[in-house]
C-alpha cells in the first residue's frame, strides 16, 4: 500500500511540474511614465455599473486617479468607421504608450470572452491604423467577437490629440473583419489567417507595389508560400483590400520591426500547434493511468 502511495505522490508531482511550466506569467508594472501620460482606459457603453467594475479589476487598474478614462459608444462607431450607431459596447481596452522603438504588444486578458479576434489580430488591424508604440489590453466581461475594442481605441487616440486617419482606421476595421471571416468561412485557424496577412504587408514593404495587378501577385504568392487554399471571391476580397492601403499608400516600411514581431509570433504559435496537441495526450494519458491506478487501489 505505501509503494502505492509513492506512486501517486510522484505522480501528482510530476502532473504540478508540468502545469506550473505550462501556465504563463503575467508581469504587470504600474509605473507611469510621465514623459508619455498616464494609460487611458476606454470602457464599452453598454456596460452596467457591476460589469464596469468587474472590466476596472480585469484590466488591473488599481488606481483610478491613475488612468484617464473614457466611455465608447454605437455613435463612435458610426464617427470613427461607419458603423452601426446602435451597436452594442462591451469590449473595453486600455492603452499605455510606449517610447519610440517598443513597438506594440497586445494582450486579451480575458480571451474566453473574446472569441474572434486574437492578440495578433488586434495588432495587424492597429497597424494598419496607425497605431505604433503601445501596451494594449483588452478585456470583456461577456463573450464578444472583439470588434468594439477598435473603435475605442481609436477614440482615446483622438481624445488625447493623436488623431487617426479616418480612411486607415475604416481599412483597419475592414482587415479585421476580413480576418475573422476566413478563420470562420475557410475553415482556417486564427493563427493562420494572421500570419498570412502578415505575410502580406511584409512583402507589400518589401517589394512597393505601383499596381493592382502587382497587389494581385503578392497575394496569391503568400498564398502559395503558406499552402492556403481560398475560394475565389475571397481571394478577391484580400487583393482589394491590400489594394486599398496601395492607395492609401500605407509605408509599412515604417513598421516593418514590428511586422517581423507579429510574424515571428504568429510562426511561434502555429509551430506550437503541434507540441500543445502532444501535450494534450500526454495529460489525457497521464490521467486515464491514474484513475486506472486508483480504481485499482480503493475499487
């Protein structure tokens, strides 16, 4: 009976090893850098009064002297993108501004809730934008795809006197959709469609299309490159959207170290897909044996 307790000691050791490796760490640091201003919270409108509070713990503003904050609303849609005035606000975001060079980092601290749009994701689409240099986090209480945060983002930009052009911030909102549409139509992981745009803008630094056609040569390249097979109309649809920033004649030259960031994390990720599967089966074979082993002791 002892060597049997032995046994599930070392087992149960051996299953906390592994979990503590596996759980991440988060890091937080309040210091507020005065050069750059406070961090600026955006809080979704639709959001009652006990849910606000639940989003103030969730972003860990500890302080509320310590932050400006604003209120997001389906009117700021309809400014910032045109979209719905109607829509509802949930997903709240805040925004710490880094030093020149930091580049951006974004983190979704309450990712069950948000359930289209990944970190790189958020990060491709504030690109496009115009947002560089910055701490990200962004946070719901309920499930949401994730969308509003955008648009709050950008509003705390204007608020403190960065305004973002209009026409980038449409185009940035219109990237994210078309990434969350072929992760849901194509049947492509997240972190494969944001690795393909990626991809995309890379090569579009790289090489500085003058036309369409050239746009059209990029694209089904990648696509090529990362054996993604999409149907016709959406592979249209990229072609006119990178088209567009073409004329809008987004320099992604400008933020290519932070391009490079995002593709190395996305190439990170879905190199990993296959390690977290094997870790996956280690688990499920981990505890099938010792509940085999207990039945085997007290059944």
């Amino acid at each position: 009976m002892r060597c049997y307790m032995y046994s599930v000691v070392a087992l149960l050791t051996v299953t906390a090893v592994i979990v503590s490796f596996a759980t991440p760490v988060h890091a937080t640091n309040d210091s507020i850098n005065e050069k750059l201003g406070v961090p600026i919270v955006v809080y979704g409108d639709t959001l009652s009064d006990s849910q606000k509070q639940e989003v103030t713990k969730q972003l860990n503003v500890t302080d509320p002297d310590s932050v400006k904050d604003y209120t997001v609303t389906g009117e700021d849609i309809a400014n910032y993108i045109d979209g719905d005035p109607n829509s509802r606000m949930f997903s709240s975001a805040k925004i710490k501004r880094e030093e020149e060079g930091s580049g951006l980092t974004i983190n979704i601290v309450t990712p069950d809730n948000i359930t289209e749009v990944t970190n790189e994701m958020y990060a491709n689409a504030l690109l496009t934008a115009g947002v560089e240099n910055a701490t990200v986090d962004v946070a719901s209480p309920v499930k949401v795809s994730g969308h509003s945060a955008l648009t709050g983002i950008y509003k705390a930009y204007d608020a403190e006197g960065h305004q973002l052009d209009k026409e980038r911030m449409e185009l940035a909102n219109d990237e994210l959709d078309a990434a969350t549409n072929l992760a849901n139509k194509e049947g492509l992981s997240q972190e494969k469609v944001s690795e393909l745009l990626t991809e995309i803008k890379q090569s579009i630094a790289d090489q500085d299309p003058a036309t369409k056609e050239e746009v059209r040569q990029i694209v089904e390249e990648q696509l090529n490159n990362l054996n993604i097979s999409l149907s016709d109309e959406d592979r249209q649809m990229l072609i006119d959207l990178f088209n567009r920033m073409r004329d809008l004649d987004i320099n992604f030259d400008n933020v290519k170290k932070q391009l490079d960031d995002i593709a190395s994390k996305v190439k990170d990720l879905v190199n990993d897909e296959g390690f977290w599967n094997k870790v996956e089966n280690f688990f499920s074979k981990l505890f099938n044996m010792l509940s085999n082993f207990l039945r085997s002791v007290f059944g």
